[in-house]
C-alpha cells in the first residue's frame, strides 16, 4: 500500500508550492531576470538601450519578455510622441518590490559559485 504524502499535504505548504509555483511560472526564462534588473538599475530605458545593455538577447525575444513582463504588472511602456516614435520601458512599483529577490539571489549564485570553486 502506498503511503500518503505528510510533508506537502498540509494547507499552508500547499498554498506556498503554489505560489512558487506562481511565481517561477512568471519569472521563467533565461532573460526576465537580466530585464528587470537593468530597468531596476537604469529606471527609464528605451528598446534599444535594453538591447545594448543585455548581453546575447535578441530583439525578437526581448520583445517577447518585455510583453510577458508588461503584460504581469511588472514592466510598464510608454509610447513617446516623437519622430520616429520612441518606447520608454520602466519598472512598475510592483516590479520594484522583485529588487530584494533579484539581489538575494544573485548574492546566493555568488556564494554558491565561490564555495563550487574552493571544492576543486
């Protein structure tokens, strides 16, 4: 007979595996993380800007990400009245609150890497 699970059958590790599940569903991607940290880090960037600050993403998928991002409330684009027409893509307040992730992650990818390397 099987045994039933203990661990994750509870109500409140339920709710929270879903919301990292939530969550890991919107910030998937090799790109998402390196977009919102530029627009964290430089507030107000045009297409292009973007495009030369994120090393090897191409113009199709930034694109994309950045309607994902908009899309969820993270990014927000403004349409400049110019000639040509320029796009502004900025953090959105609620984008602003990912800066502590994004941080806390990249100081445990660097730990991690460093204690990787003391290994060899």
């Amino acid at each position: 007979m099987k045994k039933n699970a203990e661990i994750n059958a509870t109500p409140v590790c339920q709710v929270r595996m879903q919301a990292i599940s939530d969550a890991m569903s919107l910030l998937s991607g090799k790109w998402k993380f390196h977009i919102l940290g530029t627009l964290i880090a430089g507030n107000k960037l045009g297409f292009m800007d973007l495009l030369r600050e994120i090393d090897g993403i191409g113009s199709k998928m930034l694109s994309k990400e950045l309607q994902d991002l908009e899309m969820n409330n993270l990014v927000s684009r403004t349409v400049m009245d110019t000639k040509p027409i320029t796009v502004e893509y900025s953090i959105t307040k609620y984008g602003k609150t990912l800066s502590a992730v994004i941080d806390e992650l990249a100081n445990w990818g660097i730990e991690y890497r460093q204690a990787l390397y003391k290994k060899n």
